[in-house]
C-alpha cells in the first residue's frame, strides 16, 4: 500500500563449514530403541492373543526353541554349511567381478566382448537359474556355491566398472602431466578413485550372497538355515521359524557391518558430508 514500508528481514546465514563439521548429537544408542519397541509389542501381541499363539508364538517360547535346536537339533551344523556355502560364493563372485569389471572399464574393446553377454545374463534371476543348476550339478553344496557367485558377481562388477569409468577427467589430465607409465596410472589414479564405488559393490554382493543362500537351500537342498525355514514353514513350527528369521538378520547385520568396517579403513582418507 501507498505510504507504507515493507520490511524484509534477510534468513541468517548458513555456517556450511559448522554444519559439515558438528558432531551428531543424537547418540548412536537410539538405533536399539526400534528393535525394543518392535519387541514389546511382539511381547505384548502374544501374552494378549491378539495373534492366535500357532501364528505367534511368545518371545520365551521362542528363546526356548532357540536353545532346543541348538542342544538337541543339528541348528549349529545348518548354520555353518551356510555361512561356508555364503564365504565361498562371495570369494569368487567378487574376485570375478572386480577382475573382469577391471578389465572391462580399462579396455572398451572388453567391454564390447563380454557387456552384451553379461547383460543378457545378469536380466535373468538368479532363482531362474537354480533349477537348471540344480539338474546339472545336483543339490549338494556346489549347485548354491554357483548360484552365490552369480548373484555377487554382478553389483561387483557393475560397480567396479562404472567406478573406473567415473574418474574424473582431472586426473586423467593430471597423469598426462605427470607421464605415469600404464600401471602407475593404474595404481595411482584409477585404483584409489574407483576404490569407493567398487566397495559399495562388494558389500551389497555381501548382503545379497546371504539373502541368497536362505532361498537356494531352501528350494534345493537337505541342510542349511534356509531349509531349516521351509520345514519349518511346512510343520507349522512357528517358533522355529522365528528363530531362523532372527538369527538371519542378525548374521546379515553382522556381515554388513564387517564389510563396512574395512571400508571406512580403506577410504578414511575421502572426506564428504556425513549427515547432521
């Protein structure tokens, strides 16, 4: 309106390098506080009967069954021929594909050889594979070990490949400068750039190869924490079920967090913005 000022007061400004510096003050404690209350109600939805305890049976009953299969079961055995089966495939998933994704993002004229090819097989699943597998190599552990190294070969090799490509331009220039020999090159630029994205790589293969192992013992196979879930899916033994489930996401919890430990090791040198 005529006669009247507007005022307008200017927004503070942002201290970006505070804000990228400011310690979390949330306390990395909080994370339990999900699971305690996800475990209160199971707690609370048992004793209540607001699931019919076939379907749900109480967080005791299921401790119990937890110690019954490891004292009087072969729980302790199914577990380990997992987690073997589970090592064995992401061994060679990630050794292969860090090898042919490293050979595929330095030569284009690999990557016209084997992309067609690796892209046609990487868009069928892996569950489609597993009955022909199963027919070729029958349902001992070998038949899982291949389906494991399918399903980690290609985030790693994806990632290993786009890493290497995603160097920036910069340091190619640089290492014209400087005249690196092909393998100084190599080792010196290409490999500590593309290092981030080949690890992400790596731990998703990781967290895929133990999804896996769960549904290809389960389909195929007489042993395993996966086949301990089918049977006890199809005996109704709810308990037991429940054990598998939690012993499950614990273990992947546990491999995630390996394979970010050395992560944060190997690239403790790359700093970026980590959240407030």
């Amino acid at each position: 309106m005529d006669g009247m000022t507007t005022l307008t007061v200017a927004a503070p400004p942002v201290d970006v390098q505070q804000l990228l510096t400011e310690k979390p003050r949330v306390p990395i404690s909080v994370g339990v506080l999900l699971p305690l209350a996800i475990l209160g109600l199971w707690e609370l939805a048992s004793h209540l009967r607001w699931v019919k305890p076939v379907f749900l049976p109480t967080p005791e009953k299921t401790v119990l069954a937890f110690f019954t299969m490891l004292t009087k079961q072969d729980f302790l055995l199914d577990f380990l021929a997992s987690i073997e089966i589970v090592l064995q495939g992401f061994i060679y998933g990630a050794g292969l594909g860090i090898l042919l994704g490293g050979a595929a993002g330095l030569s284009r004229t690999t990557q016209r050889i084997l992309g067609p090819t690796l892209d046609s097989i990487r868009q069928i699943p892996a569950i489609a594979w597993l009955p022909l597998i199963v027919l070729w190599l029958g349902i001992g552990p070998l038949a899982k070990v291949v389906i494991i190294t399918k399903v980690v070969f290609f985030p790693v090799f994806l990632n290993t490949l786009q890493g290497i490509r995603g160097v920036p331009k910069d340091y190619i220039d640089l290492a014209q400068v400087l005249t690196l020999r092909r393998w100084q090159f190599i080792r010196r630029i290409i490999i500590p750039a593309a290092t981030p994205s080949i690890l992400v790589g790596v731990r998703y293969g990781a967290g895929m190869a133990w999804a896996m192992v769960v549904v290809a013992e389960g389909l195929s196979g007489m042993q395993g924490i996966g086949y301990l879930v089918f049977r006890a899916q199809a005996l109704l033994l709810t308990d037991q079920l429940l054990v598998c489930m939690v012993v499950i996401g614990l273990v992947g919890f546990i491999i995630d967090r390996g394979v970010l430990l050395p992560e944060r090791y190997l690239l403790r040198w790359k700093q970026g913005f980590e959240g407030t």
